[in-house]
C-alpha cells in the first residue's frame, strides 16, 4: 500500500499504564500464588446498577420487542426523555439548560476526544496531571500542547496565569483524576472570568460531579456567571450512576458560544449528525431513570458507599501527616510517595511489601512523578485491610 497515513498518531506516545500494572501484578503472582493482593487502582466502579436503572432497561427492552413500541434509530441527539432529565437534574443547582444546548452521547470519553473535530488550531492547554484523553486527541490532531501545571503548592489545582495566550482552548477536570482535587467557587470563577477576559474557551469535564459533597465546590461550570459564554461542559453516567458498562454521557453546548461569527452548538449538531447514530433506546431509558428522584438515590447510596472508603482513606493520611489530594468530594486519593520515591518504585514497594496495589502518578503526566493514586471503588472491607497494611508501612 502506498497511501498517507496520518502521521500525528506516531507522536501519541504508546500509554502502557495498565498493562504495566498488569504485568508486574502477574509476574509477582508467579512467585507469590498465594499473596492476597488488593487492588486499589482501579479508576472503575464496582458496585451493581441502580433497581430503577435495571426496572428502566428492562421495561425499555421489552419495548422493543414489541411491533407496537419497536424503535429503531434514535435521535443523533438524544431523545427528548433524557435531555428533559438532564434539564431538570440542573436546574437542581439553579442552572436553566436550554434543551438543544444538550447532547447524550455514549459517554464522555467519546466527546472529549471527539470535540476536537469542531475546534480549529487554536493554543491548547492542558491540566498536568489529569485523564489522558485530552492530550492524546489533541495530539492525534497535531496541535501543539501546553501545560498547565498541578503541584503540591497549588494542591494540584492550576489557576490561571499570565503565561496563558488568549484565544485559547483550556482543558479544566473537576473533580479531576487522578488528583482527586477540585475547584471551588471562588477558583472557578477566577477561570470563567479569565477566559471571558482572553476570548478563550474552557472545555470542563465534570465526569465526577456526584462526589462533591462540599457546598463551597461546584458541581458544573455553569454555576458560575458567564460561563455559558465560554465553556463546554463535558458529563457522564459512569461514575454517578455506575454505567462504565452500559455507556452513556452528555455534553453541553450552550447556544451562547460563539466564535468567528459561528455557534458551536451548530458545528457539533453537525459532527454528531454525521459521524454518531445515537445511543440505544434501553441504555437512554436508563439513563432517564437513573436521574429520577428514586434513582438519584439509589445512585447516591452507591457513591455514599465509595465515600466512606475515600473517608477512611483520607483520615488514615491525615494522621500518618502525608500530603494528599482528594478524597473528599472525589473517588480519589492522591499523595506524595514516600521518602522521595519515584511513582513505579513504590508501585513496587506497595505491592511486595503489602499487596496492595495503586497507580503510579508518573501515568497521568511529567508533574505525576512522585505522587500515587489510589481509589475508594472496593468494599470497605478491603479498604479496611488495606489501610491497616499500609499502616505497616507508612
Ligand atoms: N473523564 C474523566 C476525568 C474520567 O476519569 C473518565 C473515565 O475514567 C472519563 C471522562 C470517561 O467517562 P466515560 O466512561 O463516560 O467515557
């Protein structure tokens, strides 16, 4: 074949991440069949859907199996049902989403990576650490990245700053993986008001809003005033309501942003038209149902759950006196490594030493080095166990 490929994916650099985990996990194995390992590094949840989310899959399910309800391709979009949900979901924080400003998708990942498509080459700036996601589709599109960069005097929470071009695309996770830290009001509105100053837009990806259980942090961009002039905003089902699995997200475009003369509501009606069938009728229906009252709760109930892990967690670094972030309003908790530990070596350490195993914080970007990540998605049980492992140790 002679044809030209698209050479940016060679500057992807190949993320090996997990199936490093994996291999150093199995070769310990090898040696140690009987070592009783607990996994706090997985970024997945663990706990079953919601009775009102499995009702709703159900019922929708049915539905198609009968000649008089069969549906067949959905809307690009999203049907009416969810996007009335989302609507009202918001409007739980004071914030009126106009019904085309919303897009269910198949998840968050998908429409990060995707709304690159919509955006031309602009300066790009991205958190350090944070989700891979970002930099790797920004890449793939042969922009030139900058960083903005989380360290233990921000408490990982880059701020604005003077070195940041205007007319810029920012990249902002809140709560963010893997640091688990997350902007309250006071620092989010610094952002909006930076990117109305320097005609930029935020691209805000609130996939663990249902974690913050602090009234000082937002659970979406748009609480804050004008952000509808200058953000997107970009959520997802996986981890409020359990469905990694089942896959559905949203992202919002509101009919405000406007940029040479150009909605991007309307660039993204037509990317999504073209390139996305919808998300399937049952999955949609669930996802409705998982925004009901009844399944609000069930979903809390679940997050509650992981919570009291992230607590138990959090108070074991409090008292050891170890610098972290997160685990309050977050699923994660991310701290210093010991001794001036570089991320793999303590991998390591942790997993010879107390069979536990985490992530390395060199995964996430340069400023990750030296730090580890840890999650609340297991039972309290294993927690526990861990905790008093790592108390060993620490
Ligand atoms: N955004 C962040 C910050 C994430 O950590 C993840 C998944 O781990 C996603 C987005 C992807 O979400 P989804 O499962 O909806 O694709």
């Amino acid at each position: 074949m002679n044809i030209k490929i698209n050479k940016n994916f060679l500057n992807v650099s190949e993320n090996y991440l997990f199936s490093d985990i994996n291999k150093r996990i199995k070769e310990y194995k090898e040696k140690n069949p009987n070592a009783d390992i607990i996994r706090l590094g997985i970024g997945d949840v663990t706990l079953p859907l919601g009775k009102s989310v499995i009702e709703a899959l159900i019922k929708a399910s049915n539905e198609m199996g009968n000649k008089d309800t069969f549906r067949g391709y959905p809307p690009e979009y999203g049907y009416d049902f969810v996007k009335e949900a989302v609507k009202k979901y918001y409007l739980k924080n004071n914030i009126n989403l106009d019904l085309d400003s919303i897009f269910i998708s198949d998840g968050a990942k998908s429409d990060l990576g995707n709304i690159v498509d919509i955006l031309g080459d602009n300066k790009i700036y991205i958190p350090n650490p944070v989700y891979p996601v970002y930099l790797d589709s920004n890449i793939m599109s042969g922009r030139i990245i900058n960083f903005i960069n989380g360290t233990q005097e921000n408490n990982f929470l880059p701020m604005p700053n003077k070195d940041i071009s205007n007319d810029s695309v920012i990249y902002l996770c809140s709560p963010n993986n893997p640091t688990g830290a997350t902007y309250n009001y006071k620092e989010l509105k610094k952002w909006v008001d930076f990117a109305l100053k320097t005609n930029s837009l935020i691209i805000y990806d609130s996939a663990y809003e249902a974690f913050i259980n602090d009234k000082d942090k937002p659970h979406s961009i748009y609480e804050i005033e004008g952000a509808k002039e200058c953000a997107i905003e970009i959520c997802s089902f996986s981890k409020q309501a359990g469905f990694t699995g089942l896959r559905c997200g949203f992202t919002i475009i509101p009919l405000e942003l406007e940029s040479e003369g150009v909605k991007l509501n309307k660039l993204w009606k037509r990317r999504q038209a073209t390139k996305f069938n919808g998300v399937s009728y049952p999955v949609q229906r669930a996802a409705e149902a998982a925004l009901s009252d009844k399944g609000i709760k069930e979903c809390m109930d679940n997050i509650n759950y992981y919570m009291e892990n992230a607590r138990m967690l959090s108070e074991f670094f409090d008292e050891k006196g170890i610098f972290y972030t997160g685990g309050k309003s977050s699923p994660y908790i991310w701290f210093k490594c010991p001794n001036g530990m570089n991320s793999w070596d303590f991998f390591d350490y942790l997993l010879q030493n107390a069979n536990v195993v985490g992530t390395p914080g060199a995964g996430f970007g340069t400023f990750g080095e030296g730090y580890f990540r840890i999650t609340s998605f297991n039972t309290h049980e294993k927690t526990k166990e861990a905790i008093n492992r790592l108390r060993k140790l620490l």
